[in-house]
C-alpha cells in the first residue's frame, strides 16, 4: 500500500509540474523565439557594410553581409543565389530602402524573419537612434548604451582634433548631399550642398561663390570632379565600414582626412 500511494504521489507531483510548465510556456514547440529571447544567437544578414555596421554596434555578434566591402556604389549591387540563401535562413534581415536590390531581399527572406529598413546617415544623432533602436531589437540594450558612450567619447575627440588642424576657425566647407554629416565633423555646418546628381553648370557657380576651403565628396557616388575648377581641397567622404565593419573607424578614416585636408 505504501508503494501504491508514492507512486500515485510522484504521478500527482509531475502532472502540477507540467501543467506549471506549460502554462510559463515552457513547451515551445509551436513557439517562433523572438530577438529578445535570442540576443546573442541572431543571425543577421546585412545588405551593405553600413547596416552591418550599426549591427555591431548594437551588440550583435553574428552579421554576415551581402555587398562585398570595396564595391563602389553598393545600392547597384545584384545579389547572388548564394546571397540570397543567406537570406533565407537569416533571423533578422537589414536593408535600406534606397538600395535598388531591397525587393529581392525582402522576397528572399524566410517566414520567421524580421525585416528592418534602416536609415543610413553618419550623422551622430542618427547613428545613436539607430543603434539604439537595433539594441531593442535584439535583446543587446546594454550593449548598444556602451557603444553609444563610446561613440560619444570618440567623437568629441575626433571632433577637436579636425578642429585644432583648422586652426579654430570653422571651414566654409560644400559637400555632396549624403555626406554632409561630415562638415560637423569638421566643426561647420555646410554652405552648400550638390548630388546625388553631379551639379550643374548654375550649381557650380553658385558653390564657387561661397569661396569654400574644402569640397567633401562622395566616394560612393563623386561629383567632385565637376568642381575641379573651385579653388578648394577636395576630401572624400566614405560612408562605409570596411572589412571589420567597425562604424568607430569610419569616424576616425574620415577625420584624419579631414585633418590632412585642413593642415
């Protein structure tokens, strides 16, 4: 008898359990897992560098990327079969909406993917609410607020040491419209601005007019040549991490241009 009740004990015993289980949903059978409950597991698939960029700055460890580091204008890229299937088995998919290839990343993406448009600008604001934002995403708060201090720091010092080679005084600066972020680099705000398109003959001397010291252009899409005739240094701007995809690098690339540039 003193059998029979234990075993009908231990069979009471491992009914509540598993009823406690399943109601704390511990049965995940059914259950898609989200970013947050898989932080550091997520694989990510990258369009450009630069989204991937912003992965890793949010704390994410495992980005694979579709446009090779080096291509020149990274939104005219046509992606591979290879890089799609790399797609199809991603957990979270990045991409921009300007990039021409965006519709066959989102159609190659797997049901449980989540599809992240983000907006691409080195401009500090928009660098810290990206990465912010990716940080939610995937679990990697923590993580991101680090790399946003970090960033914080490193831009600041970026920022005086561009500001020391221009001897103080802020730099009449033009520049090609999707690097405009970097005249505050250089401590100024820009006096004018071209492109996408290479200007235009009226747009040339309305720029020359503002007497620059410095042409920043774009080294995905230069227009500069256009104003080989304005009596400025011309500096070009990279928007893209390389290999590394290390978003810090491209601050500190494009501030040592600057820097030389000013000196």
């Amino acid at each position: 008898m003193i059998t029979l009740h234990r075993l009908r004990l231990v069979a009471a015993v491992t009914a509540v359990v598993a009823l406690a289980t399943a109601a704390c949903g511990g049965d995940q059978s059914g259950t898609a897992a989200t970013p947050a409950a898989t932080a550091k597991g997520l694989k990510i698939v990258a369009a450009s560098t630069w989204e991937a960029g912003f992965a890793r700055a949010a704390g994410a460890t495992d980005v694979a990327v579709i446009v090779p580091p080096g291509v020149q204008h990274a939104p005219d890229y046509d992606p591979k079969p290879s890089d799609l299937a790399k797609v199809a088995q991603a957990d979270v998919v990045l991409y921009a909406d300007f990039e021409g290839f965006a519709g066959k990343i989102k159609d190659a993406a797997g049901s449980k993917a989540k599809l992240i448009a983000l907006t691409l600008d080195n401009a500090p604001a928009t660098v810290k609410s990206q990465v912010q934002r990716l940080g939610a995403e995937f679990g990697t708060a923590d993580a991101a607020t680090k790399w946003i201090d970090s960033f914080d720091t490193k831009y600041a010092a970026l920022k005086q040491k561009v500001s020391a080679a221009a001897g103080g005084t802020p730099p009449v600066v033009v520049t090609q419209a999707f690097v405009a972020w970097a005249a505050d680099l250089a401590g100024t705000t820009p006096a004018g601005t071209y492109g996408p398109q290479p200007p235009t003959v009226s747009q040339i001397s309305e720029l020359a007019a503002k007497k620059p010291q410095l042409i920043l252009d774009n080294s995905a899409m230069p227009g500069g040549d256009a104003l080989a005739n304005v009596n400025a240094k011309r500096v070009v701007i990279d928007n893209f991490p390389g290999q590394g995809l290390d978003l810090l690098e491209v601050f500190q690339r494009n501030a040592d241009a600057l820097t030389a540039a000013l000196s």
